[in-house]
C-alpha cells in the first residue's frame, strides 16, 4: 500500500492506494469521530460490480443511494433526488457521505456532502482511473448545468481517499488507457523522471499489473497535490494543470463526443507539443518523447477523422482561457517546466491541429 497526505485549506487527509485498501475503509470511518450513519452514493453500474465488497467491514451497515451511470447524472434532478434519499434516512451533521465509481459520481456526491447541512464530512472511493489520478485531489465538487459543464459547483475536501486497485480490475480497456492521459500530463508538467519511469514501465501500465498500477496512481497523487497546494498561496499555478486541455478540449466539443477526454488531453498535448516547437520554444526531441509514450500507452496521437481545423480553432476561442481575445496556452519549455503563454495566433493554432490530422 501507499499512502499519499494532501493537506489544503488547513484540512489534511490521506490516500490509500493499493490492492485490497478497501479492507481500511471500516477502520477509515471509525477515525472520523461523530460519524453514527454512513450514507454510500454509488453509481449504479459500479455498486453492482463492487458494492457489496467495499461495504462489507462497515457497521452498521450504511443507506445506499444509487445514480444511473453516465454523465447525465451529475444533475440538479440527481442531486435533489441524493438531498430526498439524505433527508429519508435523517443524514445528520457529523455523519459521513462515502462516493463510489468515477469522477462523475464523485463530483455529484462531493457536492450533495458540501451542501448537506452547509457541508458534512466524505470520503471518495474512486473506480476509474481518471477520478483516482485527477479527480480525487484538488476537492473541486460539481454539477452540469444545461448550459454547460460544471457551472454549479464548490470546493469541498474529502477527510480521505481509498483508491483500491482490484476494482479497477474491472474498468473496460479503453476507459483506463484514456485515464493514462492525465498520468503522461502530470508528468510532463512537473516531474521528468516520472515520465522516463512511465517509459520504463509502458507495457506494465497498460497491463494493469497491481504494483505498478499502485505506484502510478500514488505519483499522480502527489503531482496533483503538489500543484493545488502551491496553488493556494501562488493563484493560478493550478493553470498549468490545463496543458493539453485547450484544443483536448475543442476536439471533444467538434468530436461531439466520440472520444474519451483523455484521448483528447493526449491529442491536445501533442498539438501544444508542436505548437511550442514551432516557436521555437520546446526541442522536438522532447515532443517525439512525449508523443511516443502516448502511443506506447495506447492513446491516439492522431485524430479518429479529419476535422475542420478553422472549427477547431473558433472552438478554442470560445473557450474559458480566453481573455480579450487571446487563447491562452500551457506549452512547455522542457519536459517538467510548462509555461503560460497569452498571445497565441489563430494561424499557430491551425498548423498545430494540422499535425494530429489524420495521416
Ligand atoms: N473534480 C475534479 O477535479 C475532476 C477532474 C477530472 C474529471 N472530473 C469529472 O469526472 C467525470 C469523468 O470521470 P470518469 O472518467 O471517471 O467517468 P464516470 O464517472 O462517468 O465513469 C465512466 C464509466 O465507467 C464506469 N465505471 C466506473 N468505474 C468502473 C469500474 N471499476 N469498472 C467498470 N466500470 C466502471 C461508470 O459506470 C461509467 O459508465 C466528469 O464529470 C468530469 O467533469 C472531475
Ligand atoms: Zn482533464
């Protein structure tokens, strides 16, 4: 097992990561004093798969809240339905909330326990490989709203995560090779060495093997927390968290959909890559890197289709890093040092896309 200790906003809480850590999720609970009820919010999909196992050691046994899977369920009709199931079961202050399945059961759920009672106290058990490695660090809870994603939302810390590496075990292929995008992400930003271990060990991350498996997520952890706690004190250093997100991002919107948002992330990060060589401000060696890796782990480094690059390009416009009319862009300098830049062209942004067009 190991464990990784994140400490924002004056609260410090641990990670558990490992094969079998949701054994400690009993002994977990009964560290946090006061907590009489337990109430698990659960996707529907993963308390069929996991349910049963992960609350096995709690006593008394815990209220059981189901969502549908999928992203419609991070809802204000979902929430209502949680802040129903909360009040039925009379979840009062010091009691505990416990998340189960991705990030968007975790967003859901970490905003209901921020808002229950003004903020009652959770604890995450991530299922994907994306909530374990980004989600589950940072405490950004949050719902969709119909005019877009993540409009409603609030800062709420877990008192711990338990990220069990077994009931990743059953996460189809392709939902974990896209969480592997924010791994090479991380890495990338922050921690060169990271990076050439993740080189080093390709085929054993892609095969899940439980070790290796462990000690990715636990240095994915720690990168994350690493960034949100400077964060705190520098604004905006949490920024460089966006590498590969601006046009990761538009090709998801044109894309409508079709790819996994960590594809686009690796997609994204190779037409930063490019855009950054050709200022002359990133060796080429370093994105040939970092473009192999992608592929080694699986991830595309090309578009699925062609798509209009102009599209792409209005997209990345509209996005939230714009500011009076610039793109903002994380492009790196070198492996472990990104750099935010504020004058990207339209036509730098063009020839970038060109690059992930396909062959
Ligand atoms: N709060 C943050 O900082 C943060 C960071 C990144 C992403 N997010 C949010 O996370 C969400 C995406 O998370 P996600 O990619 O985990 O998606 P998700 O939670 O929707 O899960 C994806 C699919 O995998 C299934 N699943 C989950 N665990 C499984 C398992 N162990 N075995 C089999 N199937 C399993 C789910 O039922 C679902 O169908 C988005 O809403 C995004 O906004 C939040
Ligand atoms: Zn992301």
């Amino acid at each position: 097992m190991r464990t990784v200790s994140v400490d924002l906003q004056g609260r410090e809480y641990t990670i558990y990561v490992g094969a079998g850590v949701r054994e400690r999720l009993a002994s977990v609970v009964a560290g946090l004093p006061g907590a009489h009820q337990v109430a698990v919010i659960a996707d529907g999909h993963v308390a069929k798969l996991h349910l049963e196992k992960v609350v096995a050691g709690l006593d008394p046994p815990p209220t059981v809240l189901t969502v549908p899977p999928g992203e419609s369920s991070k809802s204000r009709e979902a929430a209502g339905r949680l802040y129903d199931g909360l009040a039925e079961a009379r979840i009062e202050r010091g009691d505990l909330i416990i998340t189960l399945g991705g990030g968007m059961v975790g967003d859901l759920g970490g905003f209901v326990a921020a808002t229950w009672l003004r903020g009652i106290r959770f604890v995450q058990v991530p299922t994907t490989l994306e909530a374990a490695i980004d989600a589950s660090v940072g405490g950004k809870t949050g719902l969709n709203h119909p005019a877009g994603k993540n409009l409603i939302g609030a800062f709420h810390q877990p008192s711990a995560v338990v990220i069990d590496t077994d009931l990743l075990a059953t996460l189809p292929q392709r939902d974990y090779t896209a969480g592997l995008g924010e791994s090479v992400k991380h890495a990338a930003i922050r921690d060169a060495a990271f990076l050439a271990w993740q080189e080093s060990n390709a085929e054993a991350i892609a095969a899940r093997e439980q070790d290796v498996l462990t000690e990715l997520i636990a240095r994915n952890c720690e990168i994350k927390a690493a960034v949100v706690i400077r964060d705190e004190r520098e604004q905006n250093l949490r920024a460089v968290l966006n590498f590969g997100h601006t046009i990761g991002h538009a090709v998801e919107h044109v894309l409508e959909y079709d790819l996994r948002h960590g594809e686009c992330v690796a997609l994204g990060m190779i037409a930063a890559n490019e855009l950054a060589c050709a200022r002359g401000l990133l060796d080429r060696s370093v994105a040939d890197r970092i473009a192999r890796l992608i592929g080694r782990l699986g991830l595309p480094r090309r578009l699925p289709r062609a798509v209009d690059t102009r599209e792409i390009v209005e997209v990345c416009r509209m996005d939230k890093k714009v500011r009076a009319g610039r793109v903002h862009f994380v492009l790196l300098r070198e492996l472990g040092t990104p750099e935010r830049v504020g004058d990207v062209s339209e036509e730098e942004i063009g020839a970038a896309v060109r690059a992930i067009q396909p062959a």
